[in-house]
C-alpha cells in the first residue's frame, strides 16, 4: 500500500479501494480510504492534522480507561478472590498481587495493542516496535530520570532478579525474530515463563520473610520500601459525590434516585476543579466526554468504599449499557449486528434482557446497602473496560499504520515511538511522581518488574491468539534492519544496567542517571538514521 504515495494524486483513492493491503482489519473507521478519497489531495495536512489529534485522543482513552475503570475493577475482583494487598504479615499475596494483577492492570493498554497489532501480519512489525521501544524507554530514559530526581540505593536482589528475567525474555524474542517464526511450544513457553517468574517472587519474598522472622524491621538495601496505609495516597473514585470526611452530612439523608444517578454521572468535582492549576482545568475538559461515556458504560465497584461505590440508578443502568457495549464492541460490531435466524439482530435480544435484569435489580435492592452479588458488577466492569480498551487498542493500530503509509515510514520506528511512547507516558509521570515522594526504589523496581510482564505476556499471548487449528506458527520476519538495532539496543542497556548497578554498589547517583538518558538518545538518532537510510548495510 506504501505504493500509493509514489502515484498522481488524482488515482489515489482508485488505488486504495482496489489494492487488498491497504484494507485494515478490524476497528470502526477506514482511515486510509478516508485519507485518500474523502480527502482532497490538497487537504492531506489537515486530514493528518486531525488524525494526529485523533491518535492523541485514543491515548487518553486507553489512560482514562486503565487508571479509573480497569485498575480499580481489578483490584476489586482481587479482593473478593481473597487476593487483597491490604492483609496480615508473612502473606505472600503481596507479591502475588503486584506481579499478576497491578502488573496486568498498569500494561492493559501495551498488551491489547500488542494483542492487536499482532492480529495482522502487516502490522506485527508495530507490536515489536512497541514492546523492544518501551522497554527501551522505561530501562533508560525512566530509570535513569529516577535516579535523577532522588538518588537512591536499590534493591539488590528484586533488581538482579528482574533484569536476569527480562533478559532472557529479550532473548527469546531475539531467538524467534532470527528464526522469523514462533510456534505453539514457544507462545506457550513466553506465557509459562512469566508464571515462573511470578512463583520465583513469591518464593523470594517466602524465603526473605523467614530470614527476618517475620519481623516488621525497616527495609534494607535489597527490600524496595513500602508506604505505610497512613502513607498511601488518597484513592479516587469514578464518583464526585465522594469529597472526604470533611464534606460529609452530619445527619443521614435519604437522596432520591434521579439525584444519585446525577452525581454519580457527574465526571468533574468542582472543589478539586477550583483548587487545581489552569491547564489541569484544561485537560480535565478533554477528558469530560470519555469520562461520562465510561461512567455510563462500566460500573466501577470500590472496596474502600463503605458503600462499596453501589449507585443503585446507575448500576441498573449499566445491566443494560456494559453488555451491549462489549457485543457492540466485539469485532467491531460485527457479532451485535449479526441477525438470529435472519430476523431479530443479537444486540436487540441483549437490550431486552438487559432490560428485564435492570428492572428485577431495581426492584430489588435499595439505595442505602449494595446487594450481596454487588461483586458481580466488578466483573462486568472488568469486561467492559477490556473491550473500551481493545477497542481503543484497534484504532490506534490503524491510524498508526495509516500515518505510515501517509509517511512512507516502517511500522516498526512509529512502534518504538509514538507508540512507545504513548504507552509508557502514563508510567513515566507515576514512577517519577514516586520517586519525588520519598520511593525511588519501588520506582525503580516498577520499571523493571512491569516490562517483564508486556514483553511475556503481550508476544505471547498475541501470537497464540493468531494460531488456528490448521495454522500453529505465527510468521514474525523482521522488516529491516531497524529491529535488529532495537532488540540489540534494549540488550545492551539491560547488560549496561546489569553490571554498572552492582559495580556502583546498588547506589545509583546522577551520573547513572545522565548515562541511560544520553544513551537513549544516541540509540533513538540511530533509530531514525536508519530509518531514513542513513545508516544502511552495504
């Protein structure tokens, strides 16, 4: 499809609507037919202005969605599997739980656009670019702005542990890329992989526990600090109608239901909008509509919560809206559109059974106490979220491959760039934001614990999604010679990291800090040199 640049404009859009590789798969928009031919040639920079718009739009689809939907949903299903972060000394849920569930909902975004990018041949190269790209990102230019920001000492044995881990998931994807292809064995053994990296943390963790006696003695330089729950900041819930203790009736008022569905539907809290600066006022405007479409779409159940965030107006609404949103959602609609015997379409029975279900649950519960199947409904949000973020995953991949087509760049540099980059921004700003805080070492550790998890977990299960019965390889042939300075540059920094820490003693300075940034900056010069055929092999 890359062709269609090199012809006379006025056989752009002929050449698009008869060529098979310029078809995208999946998603709700055709962005290259409607670059090319709803477009006027004259008007490509605005048809890629507002594409560029629309791609930074969809990043904060997928944050908005992850942080306040996802996460807490998770976390919630957590808890009520007995899998809370919040239990008795000498657990080894602890762990568990930031290695399984706080590891899947901080990479929901990285791993459904790898799942995704994955489902095409045409667009793999983008998901490699994406996983090796933030890898890089995260080791470097994180990492190293941490111990920029406070200067710290590591954990020594969380780190090495880590590093060895990732290294050796690099590895394998090295293996693979040089092989061009992944078999069942291998997609299976990336998902195996990261379960015994989750059993050697709890095992560590088991090991160190009886090693200090289950003592409570503050943490040395191999235990990365943990806040205390005085410490831990405030959580925030979907719902303004929450301000605190302070803003709390004295006396108990019954509030009608029109008057919960309202505040509960209200995404801004206006006495945290007027003590916050002007362009977090801003922000917050382009966040209102996203916000108000996923508070009627996915409920949110909240275990810190005395009420358990159980807003009986909007939960029954959501009986009806999470189901249709995720068969709407499903393969772009393709299945809520499809009609039962010719006659009755899919998405109208689910109307009319949500429907049923939202009277039955209305009638039978009240607005004071959440009912006890309350937990349900972190599922059904836990679902719903994961299809609002596949589906922002599937446009974002698309547009991505249409910028590439419009550029004639590689799916591989827009992967390890603004891919990586619009995946990681999230991580970049709460890694360092903990680190400011007085916890560069837990920072530290989530820089290395959390990519272990996108690279396993995203090549993995995106390459087995794509086996069939009939087809149990996946072709991965690496496109140019891009990828192979991409794998072999996120190796370097690992083996940077990995001897450089302990040589310094784990104590990690502005030096350390200065050295992952400059080096990132050399390999993204690379990166693009070679992009543009600068640097090429003879």
């Amino acid at each position: 499809c890359w062709e269609v640049r090199k012809r006379n404009s006025s056989e752009w859009c002929r050449f698009v609507r008869s060529n098979p590789d310029c078809r995208l798969e999946g998603g709700f928009l055709d962005y290259v037919e409607g670059v090319f031919c709803v477009f006027p040639p004259r008007l490509l920079p605005l048809a890629v202005t507002l594409y560029a718009l629309w791609l930074l739009y969809l990043f904060v689809i997928l944050g908005v969605t992850a942080e306040k939907f996802f996460c807490p949903n998770l976390s919630a299903i957590s808890t009520n599997l007995k899998l809370s972060h919040n239990v008795a000394v000498f657990s080894l849920t602890s762990p568990l739980h930031g290695v399984t569930f706080l590891a899947f909902g901080n990479g929901a975004p990285d791993v459904f656009s790898a799942v995704v990018a994955f489902s095409d041949p045409r667009t793999a190269g983008l998901a490699i670019g994406a996983v090796f790209g933030a890898g890089v990102f995260v080791t470097t230019v994180v990492a190293g702005g941490i111990a920029l920001v406070k200067p710290f000492t590591a954990a020594s044995r969380p780190f090495l542990r880590d590093v060895i881990f990732y290294m050796v998931a690099v590895f394998l994807t090295f293996m693979v890329l040089y092989f061009g292809r992944i078999t069942l064995g291998e997609a299976l053994g990336y998902l195996g992989l990261y379960f015994f990296y989750v059993f050697t943390v709890v095992l560590c963790t088991w090991i160190h526990r009886r090693q200090r006696g289950e003592g409570l003695a503050p943490p040395g330089p191999w235990e990365p600090e943990m806040p205390t729950d005085a410490e831990e900041p405030e959580s925030s819930g979907t719902g303004s109608g929450d301000y605190g203790e302070e803003y709390r009736p004295l006396l108990p008022s019954r509030e009608t239901s029109l008057r919960i569905l309202a505040t509960a539907l209200s995404p801004l809290d206006y006495r945290k909008w007027r003590r916050k600066p002007w362009y977090w006022r801003v922000f917050k405007v382009f966040k209102v509509p996203v916000e108000l479409v996923l508070l009627l779409s996915v409920p949110v159940v909240d275990p810190d919560k005395e009420d358990l965030n159980w807003k009986r107006p909007l939960n029954c609404l959501h009986v009806l809206t999470s189901p249709l949103l995720c068969i709407l959602t499903l393969k772009s609609g393709a299945y809520g559109l499809y009609q039962i015997q010719g006659v009755f379409p899919v998405w109208g029975l689910i109307t009319l059974v949500g429907s049923v279900l939202a009277i039955i649950i209305f009638i039978t519960t009240s607005n004071e106490e959440p009912p006890k199947y309350h937990c349900v409904f972190a599922f059904l949000g836990f679902l719903a979220s994961a299809m609002w973020i596949n589906a922002a995953a599937t446009e974002l991949v698309n547009i991505l491959r249409t910028l590439g087509i419009i550029f004639q760049l590689s799916n591989t540099v827009l992967g390890l760039t603004l891919l990586a980059w619009g995946n990681s921004i999230g991580d970049t700003f709460s890694d360092l934001t903990m680190a400011r805080q007085g916890y560069p070492r837990m920072a530290f550790s989530a820089c290395f614990g959390g990519i272990i998890f996108n690279i396993l977990v995203g090549v993995g299960l995106g390459c087995l999604l794509q086996m069939t019965s009939s087809q149990l390889v996946v072709k991965l042939e690496p496109d140019s010679l891009l990828v192979w300075i991409l794998a072999g540059a996120l190796g370097l920094s690992l083996v940077f990291s990995f001897v450089s820490v302990p040589a310094q003693c784990f104590q990690l300075g502005k030096a350390y800090g200065v050295c992952l940034i400059l080096y990132y900056l050399a390999f993204l010069c690379v990166a693009l040199l070679t992009e543009f055929r600068v640097i090429h092999l003879s």
